[in-house]
C-alpha cells in the first residue's frame, strides 16, 4: 500500500496542473478493466521511482514500481510523467486499461468522489 508522500500525491494530486518541484508526478489516470481508478506515477525522492497503483477500499495499492527513467529533455522544457515512465509499466496499462485515460475534469470529478470503483 502506497504511504506518506506517495499515498498523499496519489490521492489529491492531478495530472494538470502539476508543479515541476512535486516529490509524486502524476502521468495518466485511467479506469482499469476490474472499474478500479488506476494512476501512472513518478516519486522523485531519491532515485527516481516510477510505478503503477490502483485505489482500493483500503487506499492506493502499487501494483508495480521501478527504477525510473531519466532523458534529457529540452532545456527548462515541460516533461509529463509518462516521458519518464518504463515501457513495462505502460505495457501493463495497456493490459488493464478500458476506454481511455482521464481528461482533467473526469479526474477532478474522481478525485472528489473519493475514487470510488464501480463495476
């Protein structure tokens, strides 16, 4: 189970706006196939450490993590999350996923509504 910075970034955190400076940078938020809310993440303590977690009623469970990637972006440019996010983490959302990530306004509607999964 998800704690401290990572359970706190996971639950109120959105994908838009984020700020640079965040120790949890969200990628996508996404229904998963079981109707879990799921959510691509970048913890930055450390080494970078990019993951997968699905909220439950018990709060958000990892259901996969490791090392993040790092590339050089452009100079002072805008990176999303999923810019540092292994290929296995994304081919694990592509198993899971139904429909399509989030837009912001259907995220911000989750997040207010507690995460609630439905069949």
């Amino acid at each position: 189970m998800a704690r401290g910075e990572l359970a706190a970034g996971l639950e109120h955190g959105l994908a838009a706006p984020q700020s640079p400076e965040a120790p949890v940078r969200i990628g996508i938020t996404f229904r998963a196939s079981d109707g879990r809310y799921c959510r691509t993440f970048i913890l930055r303590e450390g080494k970078p450490l990019a993951g997968l977690a699905c909220r439950d009623p018990r709060g958000w469970q990892v259901t996969m993590a490791m090392q993040a990637q790092r590339e050089a972006g452009a100079a002072g440019g805008y990176r999303t999350a999923a810019d540092e996010t292994p290929a296995p983490i994304l081919d694990r959302v592509d198993a899971i996923i139904q429909g399509r990530p989030l837009a912001a306004a259907a995220e911000a509607s989750a997040r207010a509504a507690g995460w609630k999964a439905r069949p």
